[in-house]
C-alpha cells in the first residue's frame, strides 16, 4: 500500500442534507418576516425575532459549518463564551433593576 491509498478522505455528505437546511432556513426567514408583518408587538415580537435567529444561527453552525460531526470539546469552544455572556448579561440586569430600585425610593 502506497501512502495515497491509506490516507482517509474527508466525510462527503449528500446534497439533499443542504436543500433541506436551506429550505429550513427559508421557511425560518419567512416565519420571522411573517412577526413584522402581522404586527406582533411587545416582548412577543422580539422573543419570536430571536427565537427565529437563533434557530437559523444554529443551523447554519451545524450544517454549514459541519458543527454537527464535530468533536465534543470543539463544540464546547463555541457555546460556553456564548452562554458565560448572556448569564453576564442576565446578572448585570437583576444588578441594574437593584440599583434602580434602591436609587428611586
């Protein structure tokens, strides 16, 4: 055996895992366009707005980016700084309605 014959090509996936995560995006895309023009307003329209985001930021990192047959600690590298922020924020929230209330009354 020559030194080709032993190395391993990379994992070809088929071409209808992509339509389909295409036409997913699609339809997400149209849902979150679908909140502005039904005119949801208030928290509800940003939950979904985000809820909508974050749906198709998560299928593009595992489709597209081939997240999905990655190894677990290449997917901890990308979600715990992610996480570690948004708890940052929540605490940095809770401490600014503290401060809020202790400052007005």
């Amino acid at each position: 055996m020559n030194s080709t014959q032993t190395h391993k090509v990379g994992q070809v996936h088929p071409i209808s895992l992509y339509l389909k995560a295409w036409l997913l995006l699609f339809v997400l895309s149209a849902c979150s366009y679908m909140v502005d023009y039904m005119q949801v307003q208030g928290y509800l329209r940003w939950a979904l707005i985000l809820m909508f985001m974050i749906m198709k930021a998560g299928l593009i990192l595992a489709v597209f980016m081939h997240l999905k047959w990655e190894r677990f600690a290449v997917k901890l590298l990308l979600f715990i700084p992610p996480i570690a922020i948004l708890i940052f924020i929540m605490l940095m929230n809770i401490e600014a309605g503290h401060v809020f209330i202790n400052r007005y009354s």
